[in-house]
C-alpha cells in the first residue's frame, strides 16, 4: 500500500472515524465502522452512556470526509495508521494522526490542476452517470471537478466519475482556496446546524463536536484553523476576553475548568449581543445560547479572531 507521486489514498466512504487504536472500538460502533458505515444507525445503536464513552475512554480522534487524503503511516490487518493532511493538529506537523478502517480508504490518480466542489448543502445526493445514487456527502466535502455546466457537476470521486447537481456546491479554485467570508457569513453558516446532536470526535453534518464545528464553519469561509480547540485557542488574533464590547460576530470563545484557569474544554462562536453558538456537550444539540449567568460566563478564556477587523 506504498503511495506513490502520481496516487493519492483518500476516504471513500461518507464519514469515516479516525480512532486513538483499533483496539478502542467497542461492539456498538459496528455500524461506525462497518465496509459501508451508517452515521446515523451507529448513533441510534448507542445509549447516552455509551455515547459519552467516546469522549470518557478516548476512543475517538477527529473524522473524515469523502475524498478527503490520507497519509499512510502503517497497515495492521484489516486497519491503517493514518495522518490526515488537511486538518492541522500539534500532534503531528503533517496533520491529524488516527487509525482508520483499510476498507475506507481507496487509492486514486492524483490531481493537481483542476478546481473543486465545496459541498454548500447541509448534505448531498452523489450520482453515478447512469442516475445511480451513489452516496449521501456531507457539508464541506471537497472533490476535484472534471466538468460542469448550470444544473450538474462532473467530479472525479473513489467511486469513478460522478455528478452533483450544481445548486449544492460551491466552486473553489483549491481545498485551500475557497472564498473568504464576514463573521456573519461564518455564523449563517453555524445555524443551518442549529438542533443537530453533539457527537465526539465529529467532522460531519451528521454530528459536530464543538471543535469540529467551529472549524468547519471556518472553514466554509475560507478560514483555516486547527481541528481541535486547544490549538484553536492560540491561532488567529488575541482579543481582549475582558471587553466583550470588542467581540465581533465570528469571533471564537474558548473556556475552561476552574472559572478559566484550568484545563481548555469547549469552544464556540459569537453570535453578537452576548451570545454563542455551539455544539454543547454529549446529549445535547447545537444552540444558541446566552453568556451571561452561566457558567460560560465564568469559564471564558480567551477570545481569538480569524476574520478581517470590522471597519466603521
């Protein structure tokens, strides 16, 4: 399974899990881990308990999205150690490391010269050319584009050629070019998810950790940030935590134990006049919230901007 310079290894399958080692994955995560895994189906397996377990027993790493590459590190039976190149992490400078199912990973050509299809919709139909449907692709899937016109998008995909109708994507010259958004872009984007299940470790817009969605909002507005938040939380420009008058729409609000003295544990986005939108904690569903009173209100720790300063 040695990549070569003309191949690249990517995901294949919707959302793939990263795990911490194979050897962590319980009986319940059959479906998150089966040749063709069902998000949905694993949630459903799991009770509340079980569900926090993920987070608890670190289980789960981070996600993956279809098309999305892959560094292969090693092969272990019927699992790869993998480092996932576009999702920045202190724990490798290459990107976030994991172990992975073999079976959700494919080798293809490599391409470097086309433009890409930004999945924009919530989630979208995949087809193969004889109107096949081929897989349901999560928000901010990122394919290479062989042709397009007004109504579909040809892309280059594990699957061979396929199509997506063009009024769920967006095209961007590059994964690493897509279009720069306001903090307002940044928090339209969050409440599209607004009532979608916290799930640890998620990447997908079938469950978000409160990591994972800040960093795709971000990123669905051409701002790239690390996936996890304690390396979110020394990115970007410092604001003053103290003057919440100086916050903008989009900025990131980061909290820890210990009224903010202790160990980082969540982040969110500000959604303007005292308020955030976020992906809570197991069991609950993201929401927008108020500081004030709550123990957000004690826990903040710092307060980071990615985006332009907001002239007047």
């Amino acid at each position: 399974m040695a990549q070569t310079e003309s191949t690249t290894w990517v995901c294949r399958v919707p959302v793939t899990s990263a795990w911490t080692h194979p050897e962590k994955v319980r009986e319940v995560d059959a479906k998150g881990v089966a040749e063709t895994p069902d998000m949905n189906k694993w949630r459903e397996a799991m009770n509340q308990p079980e569900t926090k377990d993920l987070t608890v027993s670190n289980r789960l790493q981070t996600q993956l999205l279809y098309g999305e590459p892959v560094l292969i590190e090693e092969i272990d039976g019927e699992w790869a150690k993998i480092i996932a190149p576009w999702q920045a992490s202190h724990k490798d400078e290459r990107g976030y490391p994991g172990w992975v199912p073999v079976a959700h990973l494919k080798e293809m050509d490599s391409v470097s010269d086309r433009s890409y299809a930004r999945v924009s919709a919530d989630k979208a139909q995949l087809w193969a050319p004889d109107r096949r449907p081929v897989a349901q692709l999560p928000f901010n899937s990122l394919l290479p584009v062989k042709d397009a016109d007004e109504t579909h998008i040809h892309v280059h995909t594990p699957d061979g050629d396929a199509y997506i109708e063009a009024i769920h994507v967006q095209l961007v010259p590059a994964p690493e070019q897509i279009p720069i958004g306001s903090g307002q872009s940044i928090v339209n984007a969050a409440e599209r998810f607004l009532g979608l299940q916290y799930f640890w470790g998620g990447m997908s817009s079938f469950g978000y950790d409160c990591s994972g969605f800040s960093h795709h909002m971000l990123k669905a507005n051409g701002l790239y940030i690390s996936r996890d938040a304690g390396d979110q939380s020394i990115e970007g420009a410092e604001v003053d935590r103290l003057d919440p008058d100086s916050w903008q729409v989009g900025d990131l609000l980061f909290f820890a134990y210990e009224e903010g003295l202790g160990k980082l544990h969540h982040v969110g986005i500000y959604y303007g006049d005292g308020m955030m939108i976020h992906s809570p904690t197991s069991g609950k569903a993201i929401e927008i919230t108020r500081l004030e009173g709550t123990v957000y209100d004690k826990e903040l720790c710092a307060v980071r901007r990615f985006t332009q300063e907001e002239t007047t």
